[in-house]
C-alpha cells in the first residue's frame, strides 16, 4: 500500500470534559493469560518485559475455559480455582516488585456457558453459590496486596436464553458478592460489567450499585459513541 492518510474525525480529548483529577496516574496496560502463565524464568522476563514498556496495570485472567468449567461440578471448580493461586501469589510478588499493578478479573462463571453463550449460573442457586464463594476466598487472601488493583468481578455477563424475567440480573449477583467481599474487604475497588446484550441507550437508565469504590465496565467489539449518562456523575 501507498500515500495511506489519516483523519480523525471527532477529537481524541473532549473539550468539554471535567479536568483530570489532581495527582491522578494515567494506568496502562494489557491482559495476561494467566492460565498458560508459569512463575518460571520465561515468566519473570514477562513481568521484565511489561516494566520495559512501562506498563503499570495488568488485568490477570483467573478461570478454567467455558466448556471445561460446564463439565465441572461446583468442588470441581473450586479445586480448580485452589490449583492456581500459587502462580496468581508468584505473579503478584513479581508485579510488586516492578511497580505493576494487577486487576484479578474472574473469566468463566461456575456453570460455564450454554450453548448460546449464555451464563448457566443466572437460573441457579448453587452455581451462583459457588461464585459468592470463590469472591469470598479472594478477598480473604488479597485483600491486603499492595499489588492488588481490583477485582473484576464477572467477564463479559451474557443471559442469553437462560436468564427469565423476575430472575436476578448480573448486576444483582454482582452486587451480592460485592456486599460479600466488602465485609472482608472494605478498600480494594470492586469491577463489574453489564450484559452484553444492553445497548448503548440502556447505560442511562441504569442505576449505580450501593457498592463504594467501583468501577463499571462496559465490553463493546463495535463501534459507538458514549451517551452522556448524566445520572453517572453524581455517583
């Protein structure tokens, strides 16, 4: 390819938005596939390697893959769990002693997913037992890292066919494991997502949990535009 151009088409700043916060550090980084991770030689180059790009934030990903954890039972996937935090205690003392900080972000839910993608554990009391639990054994193990960032609490919900009217939402079971983690640990900032089915609009009618310091995300593979959710600002 020749002469490729550029433009950008809206600014990359809004000039309207709210000043950075006094003192704030600007947090970059990436996700790690912390299942294939191993504390070894190559793994300590990784954390080299991240400080060398400056990085100062790495989202951990913690969870068996979607089919492996719908063929678990719930003593399976707390096993499962117990098995991998050595290399998430390795990870966190080789990130703290660069300077990098780690969002643990539990990636597959007890139950896996449904054919269609949707979270099994929506329509199940015990499945949605298991996760209170697994949060609860986290909290109590890191709430004290200094390397600790957050916990992100569920990767990307989706209800799909499995969730029914008058069940509980995701931001229902979140914010039950959220209150949970909060009697372990009252400081460390609590993440959690919405379904991926919402659309953009929905973001506005949506009401923030009664959950200090948490962080809202929002996973989006198209492109959009924030609306302006000025219900948002206050909370």
């Amino acid at each position: 390819m020749r002469n490729v151009q550029f433009t950008l088409w809206r600014p990359a700043i809004d000039p309207a938005a709210a000043p950075m916060v006094r003192g704030h550090v600007p947090l970059r980084g990436m996700m790690s596939p912390g299942n294939n991770w191993s504390s070894n030689a190559g793994g300590i180059k990784d954390f080299d390697d991240l400080k060398s790009w400056r990085v100062n934030l790495l989202r951990w990903q913690l969870g068996p893959g979607d089919a492996e954890a719908r063929a678990m039972s719930s003593a399976e996937y707390a096993a499962w769990i117990d098995r991998r935090l050595p290399e998430l205690d390795a990870a966190l003392s080789l990130a703290q002693a660069r300077g990098i900080k780690m969002v643990i972000a539990l990636m597959s839910m007890p139950g896996g997913r449904a054919a269609d993608m949707s979270n099994r554990m929506y329509g199940d009391d015990s499945l949605k037992a298991t996760f209170y639990a697994t949060w609860q054994k986290l909290a109590a193990r890191y709430k004290n890292h200094p390397a600790v960032f957050a916990y992100d609490l569920w990767n990307e919900p989706v209800r799909g066919s499995v969730w029914r009217a008058g069940m509980q939402t995701e931001i229902d079971i979140q914010e039950h494991a959220a209150k949970l983690i909060r009697a372990i640990d009252p400081l460390t900032t609590i993440a959690v997502q919405y379904s991926e089915e919402l659309p953009w609009g929905a973001i506005e009618m949506l009401t923030p949990m009664k959950i200090s310091n948490a962080i809202y995300e929002f996973h989006e593979y198209t492109a959009c535009v924030y609306p302006s959710a000025g219900r948002w600002k206050q909370s």
